[in-house]
C-alpha cells in the first residue's frame, strides 16, 4: 500500500521539474524576443564594421588587390603616421593624468566651500558643448591675432605693462637728411653734435593711430637756443598736412614725436639719454665739451609684441590638449566627488584627531580609498583620449594639421581627406581597435570586481 502510493505522488513532482524548465525556456525566449533589436544594432553598427575593416586592411587602395600586411608595413614606414603615434602617446600619458589629478583636486577642494553645486554645475557645463562648437571657440580663442584671440590679447597686456612698447613701430628717417640707420635698427645722426647747438631730427611713415593725442608742433622747439654746456634739439614727424613745407627743416604746424628715447653717444658709448617731451624736443645738459652723435634707439621702432603662436607647430598639440582639460575637468571632478562622498568618514576623522594635517589626510588616506575610483576615470579618460578627433581636426590649422594629427585624425586623412587610400586606413582602424580593447577589457574586468 505505500508503495503505491509512492509510486503515485512521483508524477507531480516530475511534472513540477517540467514546468520549471518550461518557464526558464520561454523567460530565455522572451529576454532573447527584448535583446534582439539591440543585437542587430550592435552587428550592423559594430560587428560588420570590425570585421569589414580588418578584411579591407589586407587589400590594396582600390579595394580590388590582395596585398596582405603590405598596409601594416606601410603603415609603420609612413612619416606622419609615426608622428601620428607619437602624438597619441602624448595625448594618453598627459591629458588623462591632468585631468585625474585636476578632478581629484577639484573634488578635494569642493566639499569645503559653501557653493560646491553651482561650482560642480559651473565646472561640468563645458560638457554640454559639442566638441564641434569647443574646436570653434578654441580656434578663436588661440587666435594669433591680439584683436581676435583673447589669449594672446591677454599675453599682449601683461608683456606690455612690464616691458612696454615701441612708440612708432613704422617710423623712418628720410635718405640723406642726417639721419643714417644702424645695424640694428636704430638711427643716428650722420654729422656730429656739440654742446650749444640744436639738432632737429625728421622721422616720416608715422601711421596716424601712432601719433599721441598730446602731441604739440615743434617749430618752437626748434627755435630754442641751448645754453653752453647743452645739446638741445627736436624730433618731429617731417611732413607738413595738407602739403608744402621743406624736407629736413622743422615747419610750421609739423608735429613733435613725443615718448621718443634720445641718446648721446661718444667714442661708441652712451653717456646720457632721456626721453622726448610733447613737442618732441630734449635735452642734455652739464656735458663736456666736444662731439657727440645722437640716437634713436632700436626700441623706438621695432614691431609690437604679437604674443604666442599657440597654433605653431611646438604648441599646437599641448593648446588642443588644453582644449580637451577644460571640457573633460568636470566628468573627472563629478566621478572622483561620488567616490569621495562615500568614503568612511570615521577614518578621516581618527586621523585628525591623532594630529595630522589635511595634507597628510590627502595623501596618506584619502588617496589609497579613492584607488579604485581614480583607476576607473583613469582608464575611461584612456580610452576617450584614444578616439579624440573633433577637437584636432578643427583647432589646428590646415599647414600644421599633420604636427598635431594623431591616429584618428589621421585615419580620416588617409581614407576621405585627399589620400584616398582606405585599404592603409583600415589598417590604422584596427590598430586603434588593438590599442583601444585592452583598456576597454580592464575597465570591464574592474566593474565586475566591484559589483562582486
């Protein structure tokens, strides 16, 4: 009798399994129903590229030859490829180890002031600029003009508060009017000059923008009488408006050249100088007797300070990286602030209350436990860094363009922009494939030991 009725109950039980592996088929068969969109996204836009590239690498620039590792080799043969790579390692060692450390201290820096969410707001909104409209904003900004680029305008202010500017940059002296120039670009006067006389000294080619709003004419000056032991005389802007006049004479209604630098030179050395007055004129007094000859320095005329060519070939590279920092700070201060709001504060507060300092505090605790975060946005900023091509492509300009060209840029110069050659460009495709997985696969192995 119990036999039986165990032999009875062990259908339902057979039944149950059945039913369990049933609803495990058709849950796999719905999820595979959810996921097979994004499966035939992720072949069509991914999948077939990959493998499309890695086959058209072995082929010839038409498309129509197989030429094997030919691509690889030319690759590694071609000059602005080799500078290519270079670029990029430069691209991966700098621009994401400032941009760690930056958003490290950013976010260090934030949790003690009153207004960290409008700082974070202000700091992460570069974000939301396309990298199309930041290239725009940064050719503009490195513009070398000081009238458009707003960091050479600023460059231009600081060197000429400290070391000034030349007063007339075009001015000139007149051939044959007693005036000679220099090797260097300074003037002097072709006859000597003793003490008790006045010198006039004629410059053309002033540009009226060039000329003060204070300067006076100076026919008075010219008129004035030196005492004995003095060498008085007058530089003026030899042209008369409206025509007439007489060249190398100081005439009515010329005007002076006022912040002029004069000096007095004998034997080849200088033993006085001074500065012209509104009207141009000057004077040197309690010299010794005998001859003299007058100069204009060099610095009265030589060409204003244009500031940095940030977009030469030696600055090019580090401007667009500089670029790439302010839109990428935020992400950076954002993350390594999320690691650092879940940090153990009992450890923080243990250490200060055994005396150390918060730059002991930084380095020695919050440092080691921010690890694992500051890998994370180390690794992401990695790669990102390795695909970089808007912002190289628009800020640099077209004769530097391959000075600052790195892998993606120029793969898209070898394939579309003139080169034509898409068989080398799917070669430089997949090696930025190789370059870029590992990264990829480490940060992927690190989520997994995080979730665990």
């Amino acid at each position: 009798m119990t036999a039986t009725l165990v032999k009875e109950a062990s259908p339902p039980a057979v039944n149950m399994a059945d039913r369990r592996r049933r609803a495990r088929r058709r849950g796999r068969i719905i999820a595979l129903v959810f996921v097979l969109p994004a499966l035939l996204l992720l072949g069509a836009l991914v999948v077939y590229p990959v493998v499309f590239s890695v086959g058209r690498s072995f082929f010839d620039a038409s498309g129509s030859r197989f030429v094997g590792g030919d691509n690889y080799t030319e690759m590694f043969r071609d000059p602005a490829t080799l500078k290519a790579v270079r670029n990029s390692a430069i691209w991966v060692v700098v621009a994401p180890t400032l941009l760690t450390g930056l958003g490290l201290v950013l976010a260090v820096l934030v949790e003690k002031i009153r207004w960290a969410t409008a700082f974070k707001l202000l700091l992460f909104m570069p974000m939301a600029v396309s990298f199309l409209a930041a290239g725009i904003i940064f050719r503009l900004a490195y513009d070398e003009d000081p009238d458009k680029g707003v960091l050479n305008a600023a460059v231009v202010g600081v060197h000429d508060a400290f070391e000034g500017t030349s007063s007339y940059p075009t001015a000139r002296a007149r051939d044959g009017r007693g005036l000679t120039k220099g090797a260097d670009g300074s003037y002097r006067t072709t006859a000597s000059a003793s003490p008790g006389h006045t010198v006039g000294l004629g410059l053309v080619g002033v540009l009226p923008k060039d000329l003060p709003k204070d300067a006076k004419p100076a026919y008075a000056a010219a008129g004035q009488q030196a005492a004995r032991d003095e060498l008085r005389g007058v530089v003026y802007l030899d042209f008369t408006p409206g025509g007439g006049g007489k060249e190398g004479r100081v005439d009515r209604g010329e005007s002076g050249l006022p912040e002029v630098k004069v000096e007095a030179a004998r034997d080849g050395k200088t033993v006085a100088s001074t500065t012209t007055a509104a009207d141009g004129s000057f004077h040197f007094s309690g010299l010794d007797p005998g001859s003299y000859t007058v100069r204009l320095p060099a610095s009265n005329f030589s060409p204003p300070y244009e500031g940095v060519s940030w977009l030469g070939p030696a600055l090019v590279t580090p401007a667009i990286i500089g670029a790439y920092l302010w839109i990428w700070t935020g992400f950076a201060m954002v993350l390594i602030g999320a690691g650092l709001a879940a940090l153990p504060r009992d450890a923080l507060e243990a250490a200060r209350m055994d005396g150390a300092n918060e730059w002991q505090i930084f380095r020695r605790i919050t440092v080691p436990l921010l690890a694992p975060v500051l890998t994370v946005v180390f690794v992401t900023l990695v790669i990102n860094v390795m695909k970089v091509f808007d912002l190289v492509y628009i800020i640099a300009p077209g004769p530097v363009q391959e000075d600052a060209t790195v892998l993606a840029t120029q793969m898209w110069l070898v394939s579309f922009g003139g080169g034509n050659n898409q068989g080398l460009g799917s070669a430089l495709g997949v090696l930025l494939l190789l370059l870029v997985v590992p990264a990829m696969v480490f940060n992927v192995r690190r989520f997994r030991r995080s979730q665990r």
